[in-house]
C-alpha cells in the first residue's frame, strides 16, 4: 500500500504508515460520499469545514480545491489587483508569490531570519509603501512565524495579513492557532502535509463575516445567491470525497504532530550525540525550536555542509531528502521581470545552498532514524 517500504530504503514521507491504522475509516467515509452521490459542495464539505473551523476555534472555514488557490481566492477576496504590492518571503514554495501574480499585483521580497527560515518580521517595515495592500508570511516548513511584530506592523500601516499555513497546519504561536492571526489563513492538504486528503485541497479561515461570505462566492463563480454572478470567481471547490477523507484524518493530527516533534527531538539527539552539530566547524545546523513560535516539523530540515554532495550520497544510500528550496523565488524566471539578481536576499540565498530535508514522518521509527544519521555521520567522516 505504502510507497518505500522496502526496509532498506527510507522514504522522506510515508503516507501509507499513516493511513494503515485507519484505512477501513477512510473507505467508509468515501464509500458513504459515493453512496450519497453528494459529490459537490455537500454535507461532507460542510461537516468538515465546521470541525476544521472548531479545531481553530475559527469563525469561518471556507474549504478550497488547494492551497493555492485559497491564496489566490484570499487575495481577489480583499480586493487585491493591480499595481498593488504584496509583501512576501522569496524563501518559500512558488505558490505564495505566484498567486500574487495571477492578481496583477507586484511580489515585494523580504529576506528571511537564518534561524527559523521563516520571513524577517523586522525587515518588512522599510519595504512599506503607500501601495502596500497586504502581506503573506509563511509558517515555513511548520515553524510559526513571529506574527506578533507581523500584526503589529500591519495594523499600523493599515493592510491586511494573509498567512501562508500550508506548511504548518497545527502549528502554535504563543499558544494560538496559526492561520487565526491575519485577515486569513491559507492551508494545503497536499498528501504530504501535515493535514493531507487522497489529492488536492485547500482551506481559508477567516473571523471577518464580510470576507467570508466573499471567498465564499469567489469559490463559486462569484454568485452570492444561486445563478447571480456578482463577482469575478472561479470554480474553487473542494470535492466532498476529499472533504470526508480529511475529517477523517482531522482527528489524528494532533497525534501525529507530535509524533513528528518526538522524532524530530530524537534526530537532534542523535545528530548530538554523534558530534554532528553544535559548533561552528559543526558540519549541521539543527532546525531552531525557542519558546516563540511552536514547530509542528511538517518537514524536519538541517542546514548542511556540502550539502549537494550530501544529497547525493543518501540518495545513493536509498535514504531519500529533500532540498526545500534551492532556488529562491526572486531568482525563478517567472518572477524575472522584477529585476531581482544574485546577493538581493542573502540569507535566502544561502540557505537555497544548504537545506536539506530528512525523514520525519509520523511512525518513523529509531532504527530508520539511526539509519539516516549514520549515514550522515558516514558522509562527513571520509
Ligand atoms: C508554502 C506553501 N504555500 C502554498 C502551497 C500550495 O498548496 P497546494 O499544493 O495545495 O496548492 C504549498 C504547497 O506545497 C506550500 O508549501
């Protein structure tokens, strides 16, 4: 059922772990979906958007086709098109600065903290102007960012927050929900996410009635009532299959949280113990956990020394990695126009060159934990 589970091999994520347990589940609530042939926009959408809404202790939930395009929807939802700027990390999947495209509106980068790789909430004030509608941090790799300052700033200039919860759903900042600070939150169930379905979807939550009922008929090509498009919309919709799917899941993601937190504490330790990181000279930089913003480890990713080569030798290994991002948005050809070149967002830039992402999946067990820093340990000792 599972991708990679030949024990020799390790994979980066292992979906069919997860679902094993639960898998009967899962059939039923599609089964129970095709039976009621309530494909679109039905009780299992709605259902799902209140137990994903309660679990936020949100006042709307708006379940979307992707992540994407719960961004986007966001973005037309405020109002948001040409000539306006939105403020953005280049240090992120292209997701977040492409929808700001798609609007009309221009993509203003600002460069990332080292330690959370998270956007620098202290350098976005100078990057302000008076067509400043919005801006989109992102909880990266589920790492909160610091959205106090963000919120701050924000609300002092006047412009609306969207976060970029794709990463991070789960995730706590000062023991708040992510994705309940801004204006919305935007979330992804990409399998791979920390809340994943059976293909796409999305999710905005948002407090405000007025924004929601909007990004409710954006969703639906702009009709507020049935066959009276008064609004520019699209065909935004999650289906109801993945809808039952997802509040399946809903109930067991905060287990699997921290099952990630536990797996990743545990390859910290390990990475420790086998003198791997720590110093300067160290050859790792371990992802930073402070009592600011929680992380959920949607992805558990070290910074590494060499580490293309590093890369190559694990995947020799049949260990597989990932490296999120090596190339920051501003230097992408879609995004070319702006003018960006080499050294405008140095620490993005280097940290293009040196993340790599290890297994850390919920249900990983020691011995592929153990397997992955040998091999490591292996790679830097010859
Ligand atoms: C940070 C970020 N933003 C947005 C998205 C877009 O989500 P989706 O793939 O559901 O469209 C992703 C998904 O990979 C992401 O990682």
């Amino acid at each position: 059922m599972s991708k990679g589970r030949n024990p020799t091999s390790i994979p980066l994520f292992d979906l069919g772990l997860s679902h094993e347990a639960i898998f009967s589940e899962l059939i039923s609530a599609v089964e129970k979906v095709a039976r009621d042939t309530d494909f679109i926009n039905g009780k299992a959408v709605t259902d799902f958007e209140s137990a994903f809404g309660r679990y936020h202790s949100s006042a709307h939930a708006i379940a979307m086709s992707s992540g994407t395009d719960a961004l986007l929807v966001a973005l037309m939802a405020l109002g948001v098109g040409p000539g306006d700027e939105v403020i953005t990390t280049p240090f992120t999947f292209v997701s977040t600065a492409e929808v700001i495209l798609r609007v009309g509106a221009i993509p203003v980068f600002v460069d990332i903290e080292p330690e959370t790789f998270c956007i620098d909430a202290n350098e976005i004030a100078p990057k302000i102007s008076s067509n400043t509608k919005a801006i989109i941090p992102v909880h990266l790799f589920g790492r909160a960012c610091s959205m106090d300052l963000v919120m701050d700033l924000a609300n002092e200039a006047g412009i609306s927050v969207i976060e970029d919860c794709a990463q991070a759903m789960g995730t706590r900042f000062h023991g708040q929900p992510i994705g309940t600070f801004g204006d919305f939150g935007a979330f992804s169930f990409f399998p791979t996410k920390n809340l994943g379905g059976w293909g796409d979807g999305g999710m905005l939550l948002c407090s405000s009635d007025d924004l929601a009922l909007d990004a409710k008929a954006i969703r639906d090509h702009g009709a507020r009532t049935r066959g009276r498009y008064e609004i520019l919309g699209g065909n935004f919709r999650l289906d109801s299959i993945q809808a039952a799917v997802l509040h399946k899941k809903l109930n067991y993601t905060n287990d699997w949280k921290r099952q990630r937190q536990l797996a990743a504490r545990r390859y910290n330790e390990l990475f420790e113990n086998a003198g791997l990181c720590g110093h300067e000279s160290s050859p790792l930089v371990l992802p930073a956990e402070d009592g600011q913003g929680e992380h959920s480890f949607g992805l558990y990713v070290v910074r590494a020394r060499d580490r293309d080569a590093l890369a190559d030798h694990l995947s020799a290994a049949s260990i597989a990695c990932g490296k999120y991002y090596d190339l920051p948005l501003h230097l992408q050809g879609c995004f070319s126009h702006l003018g960006h070149g080499q050294g405008d967002f140095p620490v993005a830039e280097a940290a293009s060159s040196q993340v790599l992402a290890l297994a850390c999946y919920a249900g990983i067990n020691e011995s592929a934990q153990m397997m992955v820093v040998e091999e490591v340990a292996r790679f830097y000792s010859s």
